[in-house]
C-alpha cells in the first residue's frame, strides 16, 4: 500500500509495509512469545527503527506554516488529515489500552493528548 507525497505528488512506501521477518529457525516458545514473527531482538529493533526513520521522513514532507494553511483550503487535504488524524488516534489508544495506561486520549485536548503519550512512553521504557 502507498500513499501520496504531498509535496512532490509521487508515492511514497507505507509503513505498514514493513512487515516482520519470518524465521524458519528452531526458535524456543519463549522467543515466539516475545516477539512473534522475527528472528531475533536485532531484527525486531531494525525493523522497528527503518519504520520510524520512514514515519520521520514522511512527516517531514508534509506542509508547514503558511503552506499549511494553503493545504487545508483543498477538501481532499482536509479529508486527508482527518482520516489519518483518526487512524493515529486509534492506533495511540491501542497501544496505551495495551500497556495498561489509564486516560482516555479521544477526550483529551492536544496538549493534554502530548501528556499523555510522554507519561506512557515513560511508563513503557520503565518497563523495558
């Protein structure tokens, strides 16, 4: 799946392309439970890493400022970020409903959302 580059009107890799290795390794269930679907730790953290260096690259594309405003007269632009404002959302909320954090982010005013998300990646790396 791609999306459209705002910027240059070319497609762009999804992230939700990068897909976990499979091994076929005698892994033990232990590692299968832990992570599921990749050879190793490493693997798991290159993985994770080139889907955020890509989410970086993407966001850094899109339009600021001024350009912002431009962008948002167009309906395809708002519907856009509305779409993919939602699709983040869930995908926070699904996370932090994983990881036990309590609070209701959909509620939650933008700064109060930011708050949120820094306690739950706290509580998350206290963990690892």
């Amino acid at each position: 799946m791609h999306k459209m580059d705002v910027n240059s009107g070319k497609k762009a890799p999804s992230v939700d392309s990068l897909e976990p290795s499979t091994s076929n390794s005698n892994e033990t269930k232990e590692e299968e439970l832990t992570l599921p679907g990749y050879k190793s730790l490493d693997d798991f953290i290159k993985t994770c890493t080139a889907a955020l260096v890509q989410s970086t690259q993407l966001s850094n594309k899109l339009p600021s400022k001024d350009n912002w405003e431009y962008y948002m007269t167009f309906n395809s632009f708002q519907k856009t970020m509305k779409s993919e404002g939602t699709n983040i959302l869930h995908t926070v909320t699904k996370i932090l409903s994983n990881q036990k954090v309590k609070g209701n982010i959909s509620q939650r005013d933008v700064d109060e959302q930011l708050d949120l998300v820094v306690d739950a990646n706290d509580t998350i790396l206290e963990h690892v």
